[in-house]
C-alpha cells in the first residue's frame, strides 16, 4: 500500500569502497556433532530422518555411513532402521566440507569491552553454525580469530546479507539488547538495490509470512503466516540496469521478511538467488505470492541426463549437452536409488526387504514436511526447481556420490577424543568418550545390545562380524549388479580421499551477497550505530 512520504528524512552516510573480493577458505576436518533429538524427529527411522532433513549426499551416502558406526543414540551405534526416541542424545561425526566465505574481513565498528560490540558482516557469512557451516561461521571466527571468549547474538543477518550488528559480549547485556528487539524499540534501516522502477512515494507491505522448506530457506507470503510490516522509500532509479535503490524499515523482524515483501510488490532483490529467478517463479517472478490451494502432487527428485541409472537406446544419439559434458562416472553408479540391506535391532521397523521402501525423499514426498501447513502445487514447483538449482551449482554432487561403494567403513581421522557434550551427564559423556574409542580399535556396541534385564555390561561385537548385516562399498554395488567405478587421477581428484565426498566447485565471489545491507540500528539504551552505505547502491554501478 501507498502512504505519504511526507515523514520520511533519511540521510545517507557515504559510500564504501569497492573492494574486489576473494575466497576464504579452510581444510576439511572430522568433527563430533552432538545434539538431542528434536520434537519432529521423535518416532521416525534415522535414516528417513537424515536423508530428509539434510541433502548434502546422497541417499546411499547417509545408509553407508550409518552403516560405518560413526553415528550413535545415548553412546551406542545406530542402524539406518534405528527409532528415535524423546530424550534421546544423537552424536554424529562428520567430515567437514565447508564452503568458501568471502574474504572481506569482518569490521569491529564500536566496542564496551565485556559489554557489546558493533560490527560490520560482510556477506556469505553465516551468523551461525548451520548446515555446512562452523568454523566459518561468524560467532565462530569472532571465538577463533578476534579472541571474544563468548558471544551473544541478539538479532541475526541472513547469511547473504550484509551489514550492521549489535553482539553482547555478556548475558546481562545480551537480555536487555534482547528485550528492545523483541519490543519492535529498535529503529532498523536497510538498503537495497531492486529490479524494475519502483514507486516514487512511500509503499508500506503488511502481507504475513511463513516458512515453509527449512532446506532451501524459503519463505512465502501465505495467510497463516506471521505478521509482518516494511516500509519502503526509494532513493533513486538507475534506469540503465533497470533497478532502484531503496531505504527499507522492517517494523518486524521475520525471516527474509524484506526479501519476500519485496518479492511480492513485484521488484525482488535484483540478484537473489531465491526470489529474484524467473526461472524459478516465472516471468512475474513470484508478484502477488503463490497460491494457498493445497495439493498433494509429488514428484521423485530426476538425476541429470548425464548421471542418470538407465542407458539411452543403443542407435540413439547423444544430446548436444552429453556431447559437451561427458559422463564423469560410469551411469550404473548414478541415482539416488536405495540399496538392499538388513540389519537387526529392537528399536527398528520390520525386518528390511530384499528392495526397501521408498524413503521420503525418494519419492519427493519430503517436500513439505517441514512445512506447518499443506502446501500448493506452486510452492512445490517452486521447492522442486529451487533444489535443482542448488544440485547444478554443486556440480551435481550430490547425484556423483557413488564412489564410498568401492571403499570399506568411515574411519574418522585426526577426531579430538574429548568430545564436549556441555550441558549433558556426566555419565553420558563417558560413554560417547568409550563409544568412540572402542570404534577406532573396530569394537562397536549396537543399540540392540541394551535390551536386557541383566546387571551384566552390554555385550560388544567387532566390526568385522558384523559385516553379515553391515556389508561394505563392495559388497553393496555386487549385491544390485553394479560395477564398482575405478576412476583416473584426474577423476580421482574431485572427491575427498578421507570421505569419498564429490568436492564442490569454488563459487564466484560477486555471487556470495545479495543487494540488501543493514545500515543503521537506533537503541534506547546504546544510541545510534551505523556502517557505510554498501558501494553497489551508488548511482552508476554495474555489476
């Protein structure tokens, strides 16, 4: 809606300069994960739960490596068919793979020693732990590499969003900062650069949002969802790139709230990756939201043409694309496709099939779950071609993780043995510290093993005897017919040597932000704190 401007005064600060940006990245590393089982995921098999809430490998990857020990539930192994429980304590050790960030430093604006800072956050970094992302993550590197022994976040930046924050340095601080957040007394003002002509006068958006796939981050406009309020003004139109700079007042604070409102006025963020892809949405590009109608259309996920299982007719001739992308394995070795596989354990479903049930995400069924209301057959789409883009920005990967078949079981390398599960027993953390090394020696104790009404300790078994019903890379492809992929060196190369992980390809560094920058955050309490404004919402910029 349309409102007068007439209260509007904003004065911009001047403009950073342009830096060209580089990559930073870090080695991969083995990493304990430890976590307590979440409400959603209480009642359901590991594996289904795994392979749907996390897309990283492949299906077969997450039944290999469950299948390797290096996943347990209160200290003991856990099969693929394992149930979780309420109170459960899943560990997980993970190799990590995480993605470059930019190397534009973090700025330290003001600071209260043991109070607060202010910083500037460049954009791709998360503020965060989240998904891929730890030691690059920004509470992380404020630990690592700034010295802060503890930090408190009280508001958070998308991780392609740049700018201004306020971090407590203490829980006193951090309660108050949180109160004035949460109590909308906080005045916030963003920048951002936009596709199209947008009005010359003041526009306010009130639609409500809704998260509604946690995997890809999308968030829509739907009437269930929270609500929300930004105003927006524009500051000039730049008509040789067709976009406009705007100043933006989110009165709310909703995830990826000015990105969708913004979105759903019709002039999306001009270069984000999610809202602003017609490819994805169409040629409106999502204007007006999507529809509300629910539908339980599903479709299973598609391999590209290249990597997919079956082979084209023996007189057909190759597309333009497989003439310029050779298969880079062996099509057998490519799908998503679950392998047989049997294992027994008082806490699992019925005893597997020689071909088991489709899993969720096999059959596309997973689209949604997350989701606190049904979803449309649009925002199914939209999930469906959203994924598709992540997979091809990964260079596939995901559908190239075949190569752990021709390996034996994960064995952690390099893995500190203290494992820190704070705030768990005492009890407890012995028992993962056991666990752990009585994996490395090959020794494994399964949760089967705990269903007695003995004083006796819980019987142990070698790894190796339990490769009747926990079988090897090998073993797994012979069992469905299936080649085992003897790769070159140059092949060789793009998968991890410790994980077997289909390595992912340096992204561009101008496209680790989008056009949207915290600018400016006014306190009751500290004052008014601001950045420069960001150098692509000057006049004359190309990108």
């Amino acid at each position: 809606m349309a409102a007068s401007a007439d209260d509007h005064s904003f004065t911009p600060p001047k403009p950073a300069v342009k830096r060209k940006a580089g990559l930073k990245k870090i080695p991969s590393y083995w990493h304990p994960y430890i976590t307590m089982a979440k409400g959603r995921w209480y009642g359901r098999e590991i594996l289904e739960m795994v392979s749907t809430e996390f897309r990283d490998r492949s299906l077969e990857y997450y039944r290999y490596a469950l299948e390797s020990g290096v996943t347990t539930l209160n200290g003991k192994i856990a099969l693929p068919g394992t149930i979780i429980q309420n109170g459960d304590i899943l560990e997980n050790i993970v190799h990590r793979h995480e993605p470059p960030v930019t190397d534009i430093p973090i700025r330290i604006l003001h600071e209260v020693p043991g109070e607060y800072i202010v910083i500037d956050k460049p954009g791709s970094i998360p503020v965060h732990s989240t998904g891929r992302y730890h030691r690059q993550s920004l509470v992380e590197t404020l630990k690592n590499e700034f010295g802060y022994p503890k930090i408190y976040t009280v508001n958070r930046l998308d991780r392609l969003t740049s700018g201004l924050m306020i971090l407590a340095l203490s829980s006193s601080r951090a309660r108050g900062l949180t109160e004035e957040f949460t109590s909308g007394t906080i005045r916030k003002e963003y920048i951002a650069r936009c596709r199209f002509e947008f009005p010359a006068e003041t526009v306010i958006c009130e639609e409500p949002l809704l998260t509604v796939d946690r995997q890809m981050g999308l968030n829509i406009v739907h009437p269930e969802g929270k609500p929300a309020k930004t105003i927006f003004n524009r500051m000039f139109y730049d008509a040789a790139t067709d976009t406009s700079v705007l100043h933006c007042q989110p009165l709310t604070g909703r995830s990826h709230q000015i990105r969708v409102h913004l979105q759903y006025l019709g002039y999306p963020i001009a270069n984000d990756p999610i809202y602003s892809s017609e490819s994805i949405w169409g040629k409106g590009v999502g204007k007006g939201g999507l529809s509300s109608v629910p539908s339980d259309l599903r479709a299973p996920p598609v391999p590209p043409a290249q990597l997919r299982r079956s082979s084209p007719p023996p007189d057909s001739e190759p597309t333009a694309r497989e003439k310029d992308e050779p298969d880079t394995l062996p099509v057998e070795l490519s799908s998503e496709t679950p392998q047989p596989i049997s294992h027994s354990d008082d806490r699992t479903t019925e005893e597997a099939t020689p071909r088991p049930k489709l899993l969720p995400r096999e059959t596309g069924e997973d689209i949604g779950m997350g989701s606190p209301v049904p979803l449309s057959s649009e925002a199914v789409e939209v999930i469906t071609k959203l994924r598709n883009m992540k997979d091809e920005e990964d260079d596939w990967s995901r559908w190239r993780d075949v190569i752990f078949r021709a390996k034996s079981g994960l064995v952690p390398q390099h893995v500190c043995e203290e494992i820190r599960a704070r705030g768990k027993p005492r009890k407890v953390q012995q028992n993962m510290r056991k666990t752990f090394k009585d994996r490395q020696r090959g020794i494994v104790t399964f949760v089967n093993d705990t269903a007695s009404s003995s004083t006796e300790p819980s019987p142990t078994t070698t790894l190796q005897a339990e490769r009747e019903q926990i079988v090897d890379g090998v073993t797994l492809a012979k069992n469905v017919g299936l080649d085992v992929a003897v790769l070159d060196p140059e092949e060789a190369a793009r998968f991890c040597p410790e994980c077997y992980l289909p390595l992912h390809p340096d992204p561009d560094p101008e496209k680790l932000y989008i056009f949207l920058h915290a600018l400016r955050y006014t306190t009751k309490t500290l004052g008014a704190f601001e950045t420069e404004m960001p150098h692509w919402a000057v006049e004359g910029f190309t990108w």
